[in-house]
C-alpha cells in the first residue's frame, strides 16, 4: 500500500486538524512520524465512530447487463441507470472495506509506516485532514 516513498526530510510539524480542533506533534523524524500516525488512526478506531465497516449495497432487481438489455422501452434505461450506480457503489464499498481492513492490520499489528498512508489517504474526508509542515530557521519573506 505504501507508494512514492520518500525521504523524510525533518523535522517538522503534523497538524491533524480535526472536528473540535488541531492537535500538532514535533516529528523529528521518521519513526516519530509512525508513531504518531499510529496513535492518531488508534485513537481514531477505538472512538469507534471514525472508521466503520460500509455496508454492502443492495442489487437491483435487473443486476446484470444480460438482464438489464431483455427490458424494453423506459424501463431498459431506468434499469440501466440503476445497473451503474450499483456497480458505483459496489466499486466504492470494496474500496472502502479494503481500508477498513488496513486499519485494522495497522492497529493490530503496529504498522505506523501503513498507518501514516491511511491518514494521508483519508486527509480530504471531513475532520480528518493531516498535514506536515517544515520549520524555518530564518525568515524568508512573505
């Protein structure tokens, strides 16, 4: 799961903005930054209402394209309409169980390194957002 890996270059600042405000945590390094990613995606999970399980969605009646092309008239394309979103939906809840699923072997087994990339992968979900901001030591303009 861990891409484009690159060099930490510290330290820095994690700013983990959430709903009733920011936490932020010295990372001067990178096993720093694991360890508190972990913290934060444990804390997270056992509040228990940050990482839930998604619900599978329901079939349509017609749930294939074979079924759906033996309808005629207005009802093929109402059936058609419903045969995308389902397949939306079912590629949108197979992505979200396999994160679930990283969550947990993160927490379970400690992995800070994939803790850290489910954070960042869940930063533009609402209350979520982390970011790492570098430390000047001089200024450098505005």
């Amino acid at each position: 799961m861990v891409m484009n890996k690159k060099p930490f270059e510290g330290p820095k600042l994690l700013v983990c903005h959430e709903k009733h405000g920011e936490g932020y945590f010295h990372i001067p390094d990178e096993e720093t930054l694991h360890k508190v990613a972990l913290s934060i995606l444990t804390g997270r999970y056992k509040q228990g209402y940050w990482y839930g399980l998604p619900s599978v969605p329901n079939p349509p009646t017609y749930d294939t394209k074979e079924k759906v092309d033996e309808l005629k008239g207005e009802i093929h394309g109402q059936a058609l309409k419903l045969l995308v979103r389902y397949k939306g939906e079912l590629a949108y809840y197979q992505q979200q169980k396999e994160q679930h699923e990283d969550i947990l072997r993160a927490v379970t087994f400690a992995l800070g390194e994939l803790a850290w990339e489910i954070l960042r992968e869940r930063s533009d979900n609402e209350y979520e957002r982390v970011v790492l901001e570098r430390y000047h030591t001089e200024y450098h303009g505005g």
